[in-house]
C-alpha cells in the first residue's frame, strides 16, 4: 500500500529539502536508513517491473501445472516408489549444478 503526502508535508515531517530525485534520496532516522524518496518515473518503472515479474512468475506456474498434467496422463510402468527415486536423483543433479556454479561463478 502506498500513501502520499505533499512535499510540504513530507518536507516538514522529515526535514527534507526540496532535492532532485534522478538519484534515490535515502531518509534516515537516528542514522538507520528509514525510507527511499525515489522520482515518480522511478516508482512507475519498478511498479511495472513488478508487474511483469508477477505474470511471468504466473505464467511459469501455468506451464508447469500443464507440463505435469500432460505427464500424469502418460501410462507408466514405474512404481511410485521407483518414481521418489529417479525425482531424487535429478533434484541432487540439479543441487550439484548449482553448486558447480556458485564455486565457479
């Protein structure tokens, strides 16, 4: 949620100056870092951002979820047991890779 308030307002409440906001202005309290004062602009395009992040996150789910139903429709002649274990050998795959990368990268 976001709530606005004039720059007199946020001037007065914060003893800050009227600045220029193409740089992020950082707003501290007791020398703790409290808030960002960023432009309009800048909050439109982290806003969009945000949005894009969410339905590229929805349609990855989407995808999975049709993946997997296209996978339960296939007969198998695996048991479930035989099926825990080939999905625990390729997740300790993939956690070796990733480990490969961060000692790498």
């Amino acid at each position: 949620m976001t709530k606005s308030k004039t720059i007199p307002k946020t001037a007065a409440d914060y003893d800050v100056a009227k600045t220029d906001l193409q740089t992020p202005l950082v707003v501290e309290r007791d020398g703790e870092p409290l808030a960002v004062l960023i432009s309009i602009e800048e909050y439109r395009r982290l806003q969009s951002l945000a949005t894009l992040e969410k339905e590229r996150q929805q349609m990855a789910w989407r995808q999975l979820d049709e993946l997997l139903s296209k996978i339960h429709e296939r007969p198998t002649s695996y048991t479930p047991a035989q099926i825990e274990s080939e999905i625990t050998m390729a997740r300790e795959e993939v956690r070796e890779q990733r480990r490969g990368r961060r000692r790498s990268g």
